[in-house]
C-alpha cells in the first residue's frame, strides 16, 4: 500500500534510539523516550498561499529530521509504525 500525504503534510519513520548510555548502561524499554528524530518518508506537494501559490516543501524523502516531543500523528501501515505531521512541527534538518 503506497501512502502519499497531503498538502504541507509529511511522514515520518522515528529513528531508533540507543539502547545504552554512552557510560555502558543498559536503558530498559520502560525508560526509554520516544525519539524526536526521524527521517522523512514521503512528502506533500506543499501549502498554498492565499493567492493559490504553491510553497514548495524544505524537507525531502530521506532527510533526518528533529521534531517536537509531542509532534504528528501516530499511524501503522503496512505494520510499521510511522507519523504524519505537518512541515511546520520539524525544528530542522540533521546534516
């Protein structure tokens, strides 16, 4: 199933997080944060201004991304978990 999102709308697969502390801890799952780091999967074709122009999109599919704690939209497809948000929950792009 092939899902493309709308607008200024992007999906997103969150990245793994570590699952040691750089001391060599053991993080168990129960204390483990969702990451706000992620990679763009798709993208929309991008907001309209009022006067109907198209602002294209600044991210890309493939660019990492660093978002809000409490940004987008939780989904699963195709049994992977993934987030729909909208282009203005990304703080930036991960060089």
């Amino acid at each position: 199933m092939a899902f493309k999102p709308l607008h200024d709308r992007v999906l997103v697969k969150r990245v793994q997080s570590e699952e040691k502390t750089k001391g060599g801890l053991i993080i168990p799952d129960t204390a483990k944060e969702k990451p706000s780091e992620g990679e763009v999967v798709s993208v929309g074709e991008g907001a309209r201004k009022d006067s109907g122009e198209l602002i294209a999109p600044s991210v890309k599919a493939g660019d990492r991304i660093l978002f809000g704690k409490w940004s987008g939209t939780e989904v699963t497809l195709n049994g992977e978990e993934l987030l729909i948000m909208k282009e203005s929950d990304i703080m930036g792009i991960i060089a």
